[in-house]
C-alpha cells in the first residue's frame, strides 16, 4: 500500500507495478528491436538495453494512458514507450561520449567500452529505432510528437555545450536549455498518454504542459543532486556537470547575490571544479547563500504546477498514484 509518506523509489516501484503489463509488452518490443538489429549492432544494443533504467517517461506514459474512460491499445502504448525509451538511451549513449562519462548505470559507458566511433554509430542506430517504433501508428500526431521530441532534446545539447563555461547564463537561457534536454521529452510522455486515453486536444496540451512542468522540476532537481545534495547511489558521479564547465541553477543563483569579487573566486573554483577539495568549497559557498534552498523551491513549483493538473485528471487508480508519483519527486535521491 503506497501512501503521501512513501519514498519515491516507493512510488515508482508502486507505479511500474499498476502498469506492469504494458511495460513488459514495451521491454518485450525493445529485446527485439536489439536481438533483430544487424551483426555488430545487435550484441552491443543488447548490452545497452538490458541496462534498465527508471523507466520514469514511459510509466507516466503509461499512468496517463490508463486514467481516461476508454481501454486503450496496449500495441500501439507499447510501440510508443519503446520510441520513448529508446530516443531517452540514444540520448544517453551521446551525451557520455560528449562528456566524456566512464560509468553509467553502475557499468562502463558504451565509448568506454567500444571506443567513441562505434559508440556514435550505435546511438544513431538506436535513435533511428526510435523513430521506427511509431512509424505505423495510426494516429499521425504520434510520431509528431516524438519527432519533435528528438528534435528539441538535439536543440537543447547543442544549446548546452554551446554555454558551456558561460559564467552570464541567464535563468531564463538555463530554463530553455533544461526545457528542451529534458523537459520536452517528459512533455511528450504525458502529450502520447493523453491521446492513448481519449481526452479531448484541450486536455491533450494541458496533460503536455503538466509533463513539461514535471520534466523541469525532475532536471533542477537533477542538478542538485550532481552536487550531492540529497544524493543516494547515484549511476553517475557527483560534480560531473559543474566539471564540464555546465552552470547550473544554484550557480546561477550565487551570481545573482554575490560580490563581483566573489563572483571571481567562484569563477576560478568552477575552472579548477576537478581538483581535489574544490567542489566542497564551491558547495560551502553556494550552501552560505542558501542557493539549494532556492533551487529546491524552484523545482518545488513546477512541481506544484503538474500536480494541480494531474488532480483535474479523471478519478483513478492510475491518477491517484501519478499525483503521488509528483509529490514525491521532491525527495528524490538518485
């Protein structure tokens, strides 16, 4: 029994569980996708899938899927949390080559593993599997949605790297670049579920804005927890964003209070973020302005922002439990 005082590793568990079915059905799909791949992709595709991850997207995919008053068709959920899940893995194997990541998920990255040019080519091939899951689907704004998806989460890298070390960035830049990395994939999670559940197009956009919403606040709080603040057995090491040079919300935070001499210091410690011992003076300096605090609040908001959206969601089993699947993302730990 899942209650308000349940973690959200709780609630999650909880939550595969009540649409464990459709999962299955989307990891059957996504074990044949990478047994069927051609000779040297399908061995090494294997290796990437049987690396499960949160499953986060497709099990809001899926809750939201469940909540409307028609039964929908488990194929076409299936084929559409497979697109999702596999852009989210092609995404992942480029983003470890662009920041050079040795571990993820508790094992070697695929760069680490095959070398950078295969690793480049095998996130292509999954990215193109991706788009190939909802090629057939009958409702045309499917595979819209998760090309415009693909297209934003592309935007918002090259955004990224193209601020990276940039001590200006503006909030407003920050929440852009998040927006687009992270945000519109979990945007078009609630955006497919909705139509999977027959709500109108009006309720169609709202469920969109309420993934959007949740997709900000699951980025902030993600950042936060690159510093180790609230972290438990991350699947990546801590200080790997403020070590690529990535200015992050609780930074952008410190900039808007501090001194211009301290703004320099703080400069200088984010140049040396990979030497021993500074990463814990950065976070004494951030934690001196309660910048975590301020970020927390921050992503604590657009919290707030899905949730009210989910309760206007038809009474369920399903949106009971993706309204406490958002009120529990605050204690997030890894």
């Amino acid at each position: 029994m899942i209650s308000s005082s349940s973690s959200f590793k709780e609630i999650l568990t909880s939550a595969r569980a009540l649409v464990q079915e459709d999962l299955l059905r989307t990891e059957g799909l996504i074990s044949t996708i990478a047994t069927t791949a051609p000779q040297g992709v399908n061995t090494r595709m294997e290796q990437l899938v049987h690396r499960k991850g949160k499953r986060i997207r497709s099990t809001l995919l899926c809750l939201i899927a469940r909540s409307g008053e028609i039964s929908p068709d488990a194929d076409r959920i299936a084929h559409s949390c497979a697109g999702l899940e596999l852009l989210h893995l092609a995404s992942l194997v480029h983003d470890d080559i662009i920041d050079n990541t040795d571990v993820r998920r508790g094992v070697r990255t695929a760069h680490k593993e095959w070398g950078n040019k295969i690793a480049v080519l095998i996130g292509d091939y999954i990215l193109s599997q991706a788009m190939r899951c909802v090629i057939n689907e009958k409702d045309r704004a499917i595979p819209e949605i998760l090309s415009n998806a693909a297209n934003d989460l592309i935007a918002g890298e090259i955004m990224e790297l193209d601020d990276s070390g940039n001590m200006n960035l503006s909030y407003e830049r920050y929440i852009k670049i998040i927006q687009n990395k992270t945000a519109s994939l979990v945007e078009a999670s609630a955006r497919m579920g909705a139509i999977f559940a027959g709500f109108s197009s009006e309720m169609v956009n709202t469920c969109g804005k309420m993934g959007a919403h949740f997709g900000l606040a699951f980025q902030i709080i993600d950042d936060l927890l690159d510093y180790g603040i609230g972290a438990e057995d991350l699947d990546k090491a801590k200080f790997t964003d403020i070590a690529n040079g990535l200015i992050t919300l609780p930074v952008i935070f410190y900039f808007e209070v501090c001194s211009p001499t301290e703004k320099e210091y703080m400069r200088t410690l984010i140049s040396r973020a990979s030497e021993p011992k500074v990463p814990e003076e950065i976070i004494r300096l951030l934690t001196q302005q309660d910048c975590f605090e301020k970020t927390k609040k921050e992503a604590m908001d657009y919290l707030d922002s899905a949730l009210s959206i989910a309760k206007s969601l038809p009474e369920s089993k399903f949106s009971e439990t993706l309204e406490l699947f958002f009120s529990s993302m605050s204690e997030r730990t890894n």
